[in-house]
C-alpha cells in the first residue's frame, strides 16, 4: 500500500431514538480519533460535547491512537446510564 492509498471505514454513533452511521475515506495510517474528527460527528450530534466517550471498533474498546484498517467500523460509545448487572438483579427480585 502507498501512503496516498485511502481506506474505507465507517464511524458510528446511536442514541436510542436515531443513529448515525458516517462512511469514510481516510489515508492509511489514520487513527481511531481521526476518523471521529473526520466525520463531523460532534456536529452531527445534539449535546455530543457534554458527553465523555469511548471508542471502540467491532465493540472491541480503544484508544483513540489505534490505526485503523481496510473496512473498520469506529464506534464512538456513551456511557452507561445503568450497570446491567443491577438492572437483571433488580428484575430478578422483582419476580
């Protein structure tokens, strides 16, 4: 591969009412955190800066400085609003 070389990936981002899903093109050698920037998605997205985020690819968690490769799917993931270990056992009490 050549350094002028582009690579398709595909940065994602859901709230439970809409999701967004932003195809790329990005030079090889970019990272997680460019393809976030890249796709506009903090613009995108209502209240998107007031949320702290994690990065994952395939639901796999990383680092924003992980290169990415041909086809990668860069998920940008909220935090969670509940543990779901305590919302099965809550359910499970509740029978």
């Amino acid at each position: 591969m050549s350094d002028d070389e582009l690579i398709p990936v595909q940065v994602v981002y859901a709230l439970p009412e809409r999701q967004w899903l932003l195809p790329l093109q990005l030079p090889v050698g970019s990272t997680a955190g460019d393809a976030v920037t890249a796709s506009g998605v903090a613009d995108k997205v209502p209240d998107y800066a007031r949320t702290e985020h994690t990065l994952a690819i395939y639901a796999q968690p990383v680092d924003p400085a992980t290169v990415l490769r041909d086809g990668d799917r860069v998920e940008v993931l909220r935090p969670l609003l509940a543990d779901p270990k305590q919302v099965r056992r809550a359910r499970a009490r509740k029978t």
